[in-house]
C-alpha cells in the first residue's frame, strides 16, 4: 500500500473518530424538552381574560392553545355570538403557529403585500385578538379572544388573561 494511500485512510479514520466524539452539544438529540400551559393554568388565562372582558360590557368567547395549538380551555360568555368560539379558537392557534401575535400577522398579510397569501391557509385568523403565551424565551401556548367591538379590545382582553397567570409560568 502507498504512503499516499495510506494518509488518505489515516485521514478518514480520524474524521470518523473526531466526529463520533464530538461533544453531545454538537451532535442532534434524540429528544428534547419543552414547557406548556397546564390545564389548570390555560384554564386561569381564560377565566381571567373573560372577566376583563366583562369589566368591559363586553360578551366573548375565550380559548386558550398549547403551544402546538390544540385546545386547552374554552369559554364563552352567555350573549356572545355562536361565531366566537370558532375565532377565538383559530385567533389562538394561529398566534400559537406562527408565534406571533395576531395583529402583527394582520398588518403583514394585508392584500400587496409578501406574505399576503397565509390569508388563505385554512384556520388562520390574521385579526386583533390572538396573543402568544411565553415566559423566559419559550412559547407555552397562545390566548384568543373573539366578540369585543375590535381586534384591539380582543387584544386586550388576551394581554390581561396573561398577566393573570404570570407569576404562575415565570421560571
């Protein structure tokens, strides 16, 4: 065997060994952890949410996502429209999916511009009202709300709801 050949395998074969000793941090995981909403918590976001609603005169329906989007608690005021529950869902998934808050969305896929056509993906709601539910940097679900007079009072209905369960998820 040449020298030449036998540098190109010696070469090889440290590659390979460098490689499967790299440090755990450089090689992918077979797992990983992530934090969410409890139960009981979602359930705290949206009572409260609706409260500050109602503090308002306003009647709406509330739903609070995991961070995935699937749904975790639901309310809905006596009056507020049938409508409400399935805006307040979708506004909270869709903040939960693109993690973002819903107005931000809105004002991004307006007609004209870039991003205009997300409009079209089912169950997005580019509208006030969706707001994502974070603490030390990790998404843990997202808050919808559907029925006051507006995205802005929406939003502030969702913001109050997190404020209310903010002791609770700061770690």
């Amino acid at each position: 065997m040449s020298i030449r050949k036998l540098l190109s395998l010696a070469t090889v074969a440290l590659s390979a060994s460098l490689l499967l000793a790299a440090p755990a941090s450089a090689q992918e995981e077979g797992s990983f952890t992530v934090k969410s909403l409890t139960p009981e918590t979602a359930l705290a976001a949206a009572r409260a949410t609706m409260a500050h609603c109602r503090a308002q005169g306003f009647q709406v329906a509330v739903a609070v996502v995991d961070r995935s989007g699937v749904l975790q608690a639901l309310l809905r005021d006596r009056y507020a429209g049938a409508h409400t529950i399935q805006v307040a869902t979708d506004k909270a998934w869709t903040a939960a999916s693109f993690k973002i808050p819903t107005s931000s969305l809105a004002a991004e896929t307006q007609a004209g511009k870039p991003m205009s056509g997300l409009r079209a993906v089912p169950r997005v709601m580019a509208a006030g009202g969706g707001q994502v539910i974070e603490a030390a940097g990790s998404l843990l679900g997202a808050i919808g709300v559907s029925g006051a007079p507006g995205g802005e009072a929406d939003e502030a209905c969702a913001d109050a709801g997190i404020k209310a369960i903010a002791d609770a998820i700061e770690f």
